[in-house]
C-alpha cells in the first residue's frame, strides 16, 4: 500500500449532511487594479509605460482576488451557499483581504492568517487595446498544502472548486502529491470535485515542471475539469505551445491559433485521463464542453448529475454573449465556472449551465474587477430568457453542425434538454 493509501485507509468513510453546496478552495490573493485614463485604444504597450514618464490614473480598485474570492464569491452572490479556503500572511495586505471579506461578504472561517508568511498580491495592468498582463507575487499561496485545508467544510459541501494550483508551490512539486492527497481526501469525503487550473509563467520555475505527469495525478480525481484553452494545450503538448508561441504577431494569443480540432482533442485527452466533465474556456471564442459516459458520471459525489441522460457523452461548444460594453476580462474565466458550477449544484441541464456560464463570464467583462457584474442568478435569467444574443461563431471543422444555438461535435450523443 502507498503512502497515499496508508494514510487515507485510517479515516473512516463517514456519511454526513452536505449542508454547504459549494466550497471554494485554493489561491487567494489581494488584488489591485489601477485605472488608465486613456481616450480610445493604444496599439503598443511603450507608448504609455514610458521610463521617467510621469503618468495620469484613475482610482486603483482595491479588492480580495484570486479565484477564491472571483469565483467562491461570486457563486456566493448568484444564491449559493458557499464557503471558502485559503491562506494569507498576517501583514497588511493580508489584514486588506479578511477585512473585505468581514465587510462585503462576512466570516469566513475557512481563510487562515498565518505568522512569517506574506500575502499574495496582483496587480492588473489592464490598457485599452493592450492584453492585460499581471504582476504578481505567490506569497502564503506558495507553502499552501493539505494541512491548511478545512475537511470540516470540504465534508459538509457537495463540491469543492479548487482553484489556480499552478501558482502554488508546495501543491505540484513532487509530481502534485499535495493537491493529490488534497482531492484523494475529498473524494473520499463524498464530495465532487473540480478542478481550475492557470497558465505559470512559462520561463519561471513552474515552467519547468512535467505538468502532463502531473495532470495524470490530478484529472483522475476532478470530476469537473475546468481550465482554459492556452494552459490546458500548454500542460498536455508543451512543445506544441511553446511552438505557437513563438511565431504570434502583435496583439496575437496561443488561443488565436488553438483550432478546433486541437481543442476537442484536448477534451478528449481529459476525458481520457479520467475527468467526467471537461469545459475548456475559450476567452472570446466562447466554450467547450466533453463528457464521459454515464459510468463515469455515476462516480461524481454529492453533486452528481440530474440527468445522466443529458450529461452523458456531449461534445458542444456554445458562444459567448454579446456585452454592453468591454472594460477589461479580469476574472472573467472565474465568473464563467461561477456560473456554470452554481446551475450545475441546482441541477440545471447541460446546456443551461453553458448558458449560465458564459451569461457570467459576458457580465464580468463589463466591469473591472471580477465581482460588480453580479446582480444575481435571477438577473442572468431575465436576460438570456429575454433572448441575449450570442456573438457570430463560425466552426467549419468535419463534423460539427450548428443546432439550436450551440455547435454540436461529433463526439456528441447524448440526450438534448427538454
């Protein structure tokens, strides 16, 4: 028996009231995001970061972040119960964080303060015209393990989402063994789990790693993968990546040159490696979905699929919604899982939690920050009840069709909502 098995066999499988829907776990972090007062778009970066310029800004939204806070508080705010997990140091920033908490959200007894560590923060460089790009700094995220978890809450939620592990050290060094035994004990606790992942800085630390032998560790035990395009190419077919990478022109992304073949089969390879539900975000092109049978299906937990016959064996890629108006996509892919995780613990059909989904993530992009788009599940409702459209998306790749708003791939069979 492995020392993973060993340790695990001596917690007994108990069965309790799942009184919490969803828990939240993972990078936490104080974000800052100052406010550019440009007029119009900016075609290069140098031609507003300028050495010894002196520059005009807006007010800097001072927020707690991470996907704890993006994601966790947002299916919080959409109606769901939620709790969270994380870490920070006892320093100001940290201090920042729990105080916005208490403020805007309440106790949360999930997010530790720990002694000698500091606090995680990001600042978001977010100009018009110019992708954004961030600076930021690991601090607690990065010594973050298995005994800063609350299993209390892990035991009492039907699913835990944890979030960004690519940026926590202590998580995938030795091939991933923390977050292993991290989602090995939640299984075991009944509870489904999913998994959202980030892209590392390629040329760091973390950019060395054989994240595929790591993923071969991880997706087993993620009921619900939930990455997005870039990483999740870069994690599987590195070299590939770094390819892509390489020849991009200005403005220019890896997402930009992901194809559609290249994409379904990075939902095939989850689906493959052991994951029951794979939806790969996929920015301003919309979403993935790939799902396994209904066996695979039937092992989720607690916050298993309503209707097996719906979930199982779907490939479908629906578009994003058309926004009021752009202001940056900071979060963005947080509020999409925020939308498609909290329609899935109410038992929404699969084609409901991508319309939820991406109502989120098209919501988020209108605001700054991560969190002020969110008026609510019933607010998402009125509009794509009131027939929100969906931005032009052409797949001319064999084998998919368009049908009933979504593209339909042919790994899909399964069963249309009623």
């Amino acid at each position: 028996m492995d020392r993973l098995s060993i340790r695990e066999s001596m917690i007994p499988k108990a069965v309790n009231t799942k009184d919490v829907e969803i828990v939240a776990a993972g990078h936490t972090c104080l974000d800052l995001i100052p406010a550019f007062r440009i007029d119009g778009t900016v075609d290069n970066l140098t031609d507003v970061l300028v050495p010894g310029k002196m520059i005009d800004m807006g007010d800097c939204v001072v927020v707690a972040g991470g996907p704890v806070t993006n994601a966790g508080v947002s299916i919080r705010r959409l109606g769901v119960k939620t709790e969270l997990i994380g870490k920070v140091g006892n320093d100001d920033f940290g201090k920042e964080v729990l105080n916005w908490y208490e403020e805007h959200e309440g106790h949360f007894t999930g997010i530790k303060m720990v002694e000698g560590e500091s606090t995680s923060y990001t600042i978001a460089i977010c100009i018009p015209g110019i992708d954004r790009f961030y600076l930021h700094h690991c601090g607690a995220n990065d010594t973050f393990g298995y005994d800063d978890m609350d299993f209390d809450l892990v035991r009492r939620s039907k699913l835990m989402l944890f979030g960004y592990p690519p940026w926590m050290k202590k998580l995938y060094e030795d091939t991933g063994w923390e977050l292993t035994r991290i989602l090995k004990k939640t299984k075991d606790l009944g509870t489904t789990t999913a998994l959202d992942l980030s892209l590392p800085d390629v040329d760091g630390y973390a950019g060395q790693v054989d994240w595929k032998a790591i993923l071969e560790h991880w997706v087993p035990l993620s009921d619900i993968m939930a990455p997005s395009a870039e990483e999740v190419f870069y994690f599987l077919y590195r070299e590939r990546f770094l390819a892509k990478k390489g020849n991009l022109g200005p403005k220019e992304s890896v997402l930009d040159h992901l194809t559609v073949k290249e994409i379904s089969e990075v939902g095939n390879d989850l689906i493959k490696m052991g994951a029951a539900i794979a939806m790969v975000k996929c920015g301003n092109r919309g979403l993935y979905i790939r799902t396994a049978g209904k066996n695979r299906l039937s092992k989720m937990g607690a916050a298993e699929c309503f209707d097996p016959d719906n979930w199982a064996n779907r490939e479908l890629w629906f578009p994003v919604y058309q926004e009021e108006k752009f202001v940056g996509a900071l979060g963005s892919g947080d509020s999409a899982i925020a939308g498609f995780l909290s329609a899935f613990v109410w038992h929404h059909t699969i084609e409901s939690c991508l319309r939820y989904a991406n109502a989120a993530g098209s919501m988020n992009v209108t605001v700054p920050d991560g969190l002020t788009w969110n008026k609510g599940f019933d607010d998402l409702t009125r509009r794509i009840r009131a027939g929100w459209k969906t931005k032009e998306l052409k797949i001319d790749e064999a084998g998919w069709k368009h049908e009933r708003g979504f593209w339909v791939g042919p790994a899909n069979s399964g069963k249309w909502e009623s």
